[in-house]
C-alpha cells in the first residue's frame, strides 16, 4: 500500500497540505463525478451525461485535455469504419492473441482488461469518429503493438485532434466542469454516509457528493519521483515526458481507502518501445525531450521526430 503522506506531494503545488479543515457537510452534489479530464475521464463524462446521469468533471490543471494532448494520437481496432473501407479483415481473436504474444517488458498482462480491448478497440474508434475525431485515410502495422496486422489508426493532428473533439462533445453534453480544483480525498460510505472527494482550490476544501459513483481517471505518476522510488526503485532518477502533474494522485487516494494498485511496473510506467524478436527496448521518449539518436560511428541515422518509431527505431 502507498503511504500518502509521503508521496503526495505536487510539484506544481507543494503547499497544498495547509488547507482549511474540512467540514461534515456536502457542498455540492452530482451523480457521476470524474476526477481527470484527459481522454478517458471525457470519455466517461460524455457516456454517463447520455445515460441520464448529472455529471461533474474535476480537473486540476487550467483547462481539459489531460495527458490526451500530448499524445500521439494512435489507436488500433479491427473491424472499423476504416478498416472495412480499405478491405482488413481483423478477428477479435487474432487481436486477443496479439495481446498474449506481448514482451514482457510491457508488463503482466490484465486478461479481462485486455479482452474487452480486443473486443471493442474498433469500436471505440467508430465512436470517436462518431464524435468529430478525424483519421488519416490509411491503415498502418505497427511492430510493437500490432504487429503484422494492418490495424493501427493515425488520429489527424495527432493528440490535439483526438482531444479537441471529446472536449467540445463534454460541452454539449452539458458536463459540469469544475479546472484548477484537485481532488485530494475519496469518501465513500461511512464518511459521513456519502460517496465522493474532498477537493482542493487554492488552499481552501470542499466537499462534493456524488450520489451513484465517483470515476477516477487521473493518470499516470511519472512525475513522482517518490512514488517512481516506492513502486520502480530500481529506477530512482528516471526522468518523464509527461505534465508535471502527473503525480498520481489516483492511486494515492484509491489506495487510502484500501484499493491495492496493479502495473506499476516498468512496462507500463515508461511504455517503452520494443523490438519483438529480440525483446531489445527503446526508450523512445528520450527523444521527446530533444534528444537526438546515433549509431556506434556517432552519426545521426533517424529523423527522431517522426510521429512513431518502432523498436528498431524504423
């Protein structure tokens, strides 16, 4: 379990631990609270505002768009609108078993998660186009994810043409969304008697009621470097890519109500590029940063700024 009195620190807000006490009373109520307005929390803002529910999206940063932004803006699903148009006929099952056939440099494997991946990848993709999301007229095979399957979707604009949409989608559903506001603590049953988050806006807390569930979609924390030295030790000076607040202030919170976390490891933490038959990794994000790849000679071999790059870096 993480102790989150010592990594809960952000780096965007070191002070947030000196706040007003918090009192017993609601000051606020939804039916579906998403703390995190990236890609998936937008997603299940839209998807639960369809179904009926009055819904309330957190997010602490100063606008929506999460890590979704920084993105590259590739997906892969069979059986799309794309995939039907350009001929590639993809099972579910030669997906599912592209999904066992992963290195193991990505991390264990969650088989219900990535099940229900196989199954609805391509819909996913039909939906979000349904949305406004725009793909490029071809189909690509990626080394690492997709191997020889033609099955890779290339979002045009990469992750700011796969946010734009979503985010405007979550303004006419009629989402509430509440920027600059952290989520600190769950509440469920029991504080109280209510379910939802204590929250934090400049110092001062609140609480919000969310009255059938609270949908945490807060992201990664690979700008924690005291949950990276908890969860990665091996790995104490690793450097991120990522917004900085990327601190994980999900799994901190789930984990104070008894959550225990899974894939924390280095596969997904880091999401590596890898070569399949040599299982050599890449650490591409080192090039996201400005750095530059070179051969044994020193000479540059690579437009390091291609969109994708594979293990081999082709």
């Amino acid at each position: 379990f993480i102790n989150p009195g010592t990594v809960n620190a952000s780096p965007v807000d070191q002070g947030s631990t000196a706040t007003q006490p918090v009192t017993e009373e609601m000051d606020e109520e939804t039916d579906v609270l998403v703390v995190g307005a990236g890609g998936a929390g937008m997603a299940a803002a839209i998807e639960a505002s369809k179904a009926g529910a009055r819904v309330t999206i957190l997010e602490k940063s100063d606008s929506l768009g999460g890590e979704t932004l920084r993105g590259g803006g590739v997906m892969a699903g069979h059986d799309t609108f794309l995939t039907k148009e350009k001929g590639v006929n993809v099972t579910v099952e030669e997906v599912w078993q592209r999904f066992n056939d992963m290195p193991a440099v990505f991390g264990a494997l969650d088989l219900s998660v990535a099940r229900v991946v196989a199954e609805r990848g391509g819909e996913t993709i039909d939906w979000l186009a349904s949305l406004g999301v725009e793909f490029e007229d071809n189909l690509f095979a990626d080394q690492n994810y997709s191997g020889e399957m033609r099955i890779m979707h290339q979002v045009v604009g990469g992750g700011p043409g796969f946010a734009q949409p979503l985010i405007r989608a979550v303004t006419a559903a009629g989402v509430k969304v509440i920027t600059r506001t952290r989520a600190i603590k769950l509440l469920r049953e029991g504080d109280g008697g209510d379910c939802g988050v204590v929250t934090e806006t400049h110092r001062k807390q609140r609480r919000i009621r969310a009255r059938k569930a609270v949908v945490l979609t807060t992201g990664g924390y690979a700008a924690n470097h005291k949950l990276i030295e908890l969860l990665n030790p091996e790995l104490p000076n690793l450097g991120f890519v990522c917004s900085p607040e990327s601190v994980g202030d999900g799994l901190i919170m789930a984990n104070e109500v008894g959550a225990i976390s899974t894939r924390t490891s280095l596969g997904p933490l880091t999401l590596p590029a890898v070569e399949v038959d040599s299982n050599d990794v890449f650490q591409w994000q080192a090039l996201d940063g400005g750095g530059i790849a070179v051969g044994e000679d020193g000479a540059r071999f690579v437009a390091e700024d291609n969109l994708y790059i594979n293990g081999d870096l082709t």
